[in-house]
C-alpha cells in the first residue's frame, strides 16, 4: 500500500513537471498573464488622484514622454531596446552570444499629468511583438561572426544555427505598466513589483494573446496537466499520511 501511494505521488509530480516543460516548450507565460490581467487598471490621472496607496501593484495605461530617446539606424526613437543573438552548438543546445539592453527613463503621462519611470527596472522580456530572426551562423557579422568563430575554435565544431530576438518599446507606443505606487511627501511615485515591472506596447487583449504562446490551444492542456499533477501528489502524501496515523 506505501508502495502504491508512494508511486502515485511520484506520478503527480512527473505529470506537473511534464505540464511546466509543455507550457515553456510552447512560449507560454501564464503567471505573468495573471498577474498583468488581474491588477486593478488604473490611468495616470487615477494614480495622481489617490491619497492611499493600493496595498498590491496595479496595472497602468499611458503615453510616453521622453527627453532623449534612443535613436534607432531607422531613425525610429525609442526608450527600451532589447536583442538577443544565440547559436545552436553542436550537441543541440543554444548559447546567447549577445544580450544588449539599452534604455532611457522617461514619464508615462495623459492629459492630468506624469509618472517617472526607467525601464532599467522593468522585467524580461518585454511584453512586445519580438523582431525574430533565424538563419545560419556564417549569415552573422560582426561582433557576432568573430563570437562564432572563438566557439568553432573552443569546440572544435561549428555551430549548426542562429536565431536573433529584437524587443523595442518606441515612443510613439501606448504603454501599460505593472507597478507597485508609492505616496509620499512629494507626490505618487511608481516603484518596481517584485520581480520588475511589467511593460507592454500592446493592448491588454493582445498581451494576454502574446503570453498565451503561439499554440494557445494547447496551453489549456498543460495547464489541466500542472492541476492533475498537484492532485495526485496531494492524494499520495495524504494517502500516506493517513496509512501512517492507521498503522
């Protein structure tokens, strides 16, 4: 009887490890999704109106004013840029051989006012469409051919592919923002949650599409397997405890 229950809670957690490793496979993010869907919505003008600060973080919406922005090589203006560039080594695994983050602080504002914020602070990856990009190794340039070439070297083997991932906040982009509001003697100030904010240029329904992942009817799946994992493991350990205190 251990035996068996003993396997039923090792079931439970190999069937929740299985559900986190599809949600992943398939680019999901379902804890940010709630944390972004489920905070109170406010406007800047609200969060200038308050006189108490809300206990938990609230979700934002705004525009952006920025003083000097970064410049794009388009000529597009921007307060966050983000790009990683990874290579598929030999035994299959990838290996980031850049991860550029530049950023400026800027106000998220409407019509009642500002709110500073640098999104140094904000969590990854930005709640954006990413610009991607997937190819072979020798396609790379510079600094990134030369990164390659030091790899082939160590490894004695090339790497067999390339992918690139380009997240960018303009400033031309509404923004919402996840963020803990702080009072205090000079006014509302906004702060970082836990874990940074939350920042996406899209629209609530488009984000929560964005974390859903590419095959967002699969994430239902998973997420049913994550729950069955947990009831059979809490049906094991209680099944054993229980055996325990009777024997």
């Amino acid at each position: 009887m251990t035996a068996l229950l003993a396997g039923l809670a090792l079931l439970g957690v190999l069937v929740f490890v299985a559900g986190a490793t599809w949600i992943r496979a398939i680019g999901a993010d379902p804890a940010r999704a709630r944390r972004l869907a489920g905070a109170r919505g406010m406007a800047v003008a609200d969060v200038l109106d308050l006189v108490e600060a809300p206990p938990r973080p609230v979700r934002i919406s705004g525009r952006i004013r920025c003083a000097d922005p970064l410049v794009a090589p388009d000529g597009e203006r921007l307060v966050a840029y983000h790009r990683d560039v990874e290579v598929r080594l030999p035994d299959g695994r990838w290996r980031t051989i850049e991860r550029l983050r530049e950023s400026r602080s800027f106000e998220l504002w409407d019509h009642a006012g500002s709110l500073g914020m640098d999104p140094a602070d904000a969590a990854e990856p930005l709640i954006t469409i990413p610009l991607v990009w997937e190819g072979r190794p020798d396609e790379l340039v510079d600094p990134h051919a030369t990164a390659v070439g030091r790899l082939t070297e160590q490894l004695g083997a090339p790497p067999t592919a390339a992918r690139a991932a380009t997240r960018a906040i303009s400033v031309v982009d509404p923004l919402l923002v996840l963020a803990q509001v702080q009072i205090g003697p000079d006014g509302q100030r906004l702060v970082p949650p836990e874990g940074g904010y939350l920042v996406s240029s899209l629209e609530l329904d488009a984000a929560m599409r964005l974390l859903g992942g590419s095959r967002r009817h699969q994430l239902v799946i998973a997420i049913g397997a994550m729950a069955g994992g947990v009831v059979l493991l809490a049906a094991g350990l209680l099944g054993a405890l229980l055996a325990w205190l009777l024997g």
